[in-house]
C-alpha cells in the first residue's frame, strides 16, 4: 500500500439503495466509500458533465444561439443527473433515465445538421422521422434489455452527426482560418471522446487486475484506476467540444457568422460568442421581413 493511504473497506451486495436492480454492474466496487453511494467515483466525475453543460446552456443563451442548441444542452445536462443518479443507486430506473436521454438528446443535433437547407416542411417531416425512430428504439430497448443497443444505436447517431457536420463544413464554410479552428475543436471533442472511450473499455476489460491494483494502492491513490469515471469526465469534455462545434458551424450555415467568434475560458475551453448583438438584432428582423416577402409573393403567385 503506497504511502498515507487508506485501506479499501470490503465491497458490500447492497447499501442504503438496496440490492442492484441494473442490468449493468461496472468495475468499481460496491458501496466502498461510503453506505449511500453505490459508485462513489463514477458517481461523482458525473459532476463534470454537469457543469460543462450547464455553462453550455448559460452561454447559448447569453449569446443569441438558436433553441436547438439551448434545448442540446440541457438535453446532456440530463443525462449526467441521470447518470448521477445510476450510478449512486444502482437502480434500474435510474439506468434508464442516463442511457435513454443520450439517445433523446442526440437527436436534436443530428436533426441539427440533417434538416440543413431543407424546406421547413422537410425539416419537420426529419424530425418526425427521428421522433419514430427513437420511440421504436426505446420499445426495442426496453424488451429485449440489452445494453449493446444501446451503444450501438448511440454510437450511429454520433457517427451520423460527425460525418454530416464535417460534409457541410467542406462545402459550406470557405474561410481557411475559420475552418481551421472549426476543425481543430472537432478534433479535440472526437479525440477526448474516443480516450474516454478506451479508458472505459480497459476497465471493462481487465476489471479483476484493475481492482488488485486498486486495493494495493490503498484510497485515495485507487481512484485514478476507475476507468468508468474517466469515462465521464472525457466523454463529457468531449461532448461540449462538439456542440460548440456545431454551434459555430451554425453561424456560417445560416450567415451569422460575422457576428460571432470563438472565445475561450481559461484558455483552452471554447465558447461561441457573440461579438456584436446589435447588428445580429438588427440582420435577424430584415431577414424575418424578407421570410414573409417571400411568402407572401409565394401566395399572390399562387392564388394567380
């Protein structure tokens, strides 16, 4: 045991939530740290995607971003009191609440970016068709219980996303510098993404040798060998990479693009900010004026 730690407790079948009900049991042991808490660690980097997606949403909102993007992150802020609260309890129910929102939530994105330059009318009939496919994926979910469909079904989704986001940059954003940077935070989300991912499978994986390693640590050294909370904290990371990717390839697919930049916290967190909300008012109600020009001459035309 490595100096000034403390030996692991003996892991206990059930504490304060009773015995599991989950049709998942990760690596890290029972009701270790503490009665209440099942997963102390997976439980607590949760915390992480929190506040990622909290300032997500505050910054949506601060600068002018569309509801889709607003409605994404509160979407992901979901998912990581649902996994909290998984996590914590062990609890089917809970389990349910963290793996169904990722799917709910990642659709508003792939909506996003698949109902580009459609037609409002085409736009609702792709939201329509993600609304049935989602519902008929939790039917499917819910029979048959098994997590791999999940995963499989979340994985095509972000897949789907990513590939459609990087064909409308190609084709859509011309400035060198500013797809760059577009590229560069993409990059950053996938690769964050992905390490978690690893990490994830590594504790999946070699779970009994991991826990040998944890237990000759001693607490609090331990806790750097729980693969399902690096999980979190990168997944997390790299989620809110992502989104601000998309909210900025957003500015240039529907010409907004001057008013915004990227800015970061800290130095190396990024956020879409608005750098002139005046002229943004300003462009929005002439280009509301122009929807109903159109509109309108759409009628006199078709009334002739």
């Amino acid at each position: 045991m490595l100096p000034f730690a403390f030996e692991y407790p003996p892991e206990q079948l059930d504490g304060f939530w009773g015995p599991p009900s989950s049709t998942i049991d990760w690596c890290e042991e029972n009701y270790v740290v503490s009665t209440y808490i099942a997963e102390a660690l997976n439980t607590v980097t949760n915390s992480v995607f929190i506040a990622l997606a909290l300032f997500a949403t505050y910054s949506a909102y601060k600068n002018k971003l569309e509801l889709r993007f607003i409605l994404s992150t509160l979407g992901f802020c979901l998912v990581g009191i649902g996994s909290w609260l998984f996590h914590m309890t062990l609890q089917y129910r809970f389990q349910l609440l963290d793996e169904l929102p990722m799917i709910y939530a990642t659709c508003i994105p792939f909506w996003s970016v698949f109902s580009e330059f459609r037609t409002p009318r085409e736009s609702v009939f792709v939201g329509i068709g993600i609304f049935l496919a989602a519902n008929t994926l939790t039917c499917v979910y819910l029979y048959f219980k098994d997590p791999t469909i999940h995963q499989v079904s979340y994985a095509i989704l972000n897949a789907g996303i990513i590939f459609q986001s990087i064909n409308l940059t190609q084709k859509h954003v011309k400035d060198d510098k500013a797809r760059k940077e577009l590229y560069s935070v993409m990059i950053t989300g996938v690769w964050t993404f992905l390490l978690g991912y690893f990490l994830w499978n590594l504790d999946i994986h070699f779970c009994s040798t991991v826990r040998s390693t944890r237990r000759s640590w001693g607490m609090p050294y331990g806790f750097v060998l729980e693969g399902h909370g690096w999980w979190h904290i990168l997944t997390g990371t790299g989620v809110y990479y992502y989104i601000i990717y998309e909210e900025y390839l957003r500015c240039f697919l529907n010409k907004t693009n001057r008013f915004y930049k990227f800015s970061y916290v800290f130095g190396f967190l990024p956020f879409v900010e608005c750098i002139d909300k005046v002229g943004l008012t300003k462009y929005e109600a002439i280009q509301e004026l122009a929807r109903h020009d159109r509109e309108a001459l759409a009628k006199d035309k078709k009334d002739i």
